[in-house]
C-alpha cells in the first residue's frame, strides 16, 4: 500500500513539472524602457535642490 502511494505521488510530482521556467524569472518592477531625457531631467532635478538646500546653511 505504502509503494502505491509512493509511486502515485512521483508520478504525480514528474508530471507536473514545466519546461516554462523563464516566464517566472521575470522582474516585472523593472523599467523596460527607459529614455535619456527622463533620467537627465531627474539629475537636474535633483541638483537644483541639493544646490538649493546647502545655499541656505
């Protein structure tokens, strides 16, 4: 009896098993495209208040 569910829950695990494992490893937060223009204006954001904040210490 304990052979038959032995062998049952392989079966079980070897076909359940996919060759589709490349649809999981997907980083799906990740930017997929990205311009130059957003990313230089975020630096010029980010300068001008930096530049702003050490100008009143």
């Amino acid at each position: 009896m304990k052979k038959n569910i032995i062998i049952a829950l392989l079966s079980l695990v070897a076909l359940s098993c996919t060759n589709d494992l490349e649809e999981l490893n997907v980083n799906k937060k990740d930017f997929a495209n990205t311009t130059d223009a957003s990313l230089f204006t975020s630096a010029q954001y980010k300068l001008f208040n930096q530049m702003a904040e050490t100008k009143h210490l």
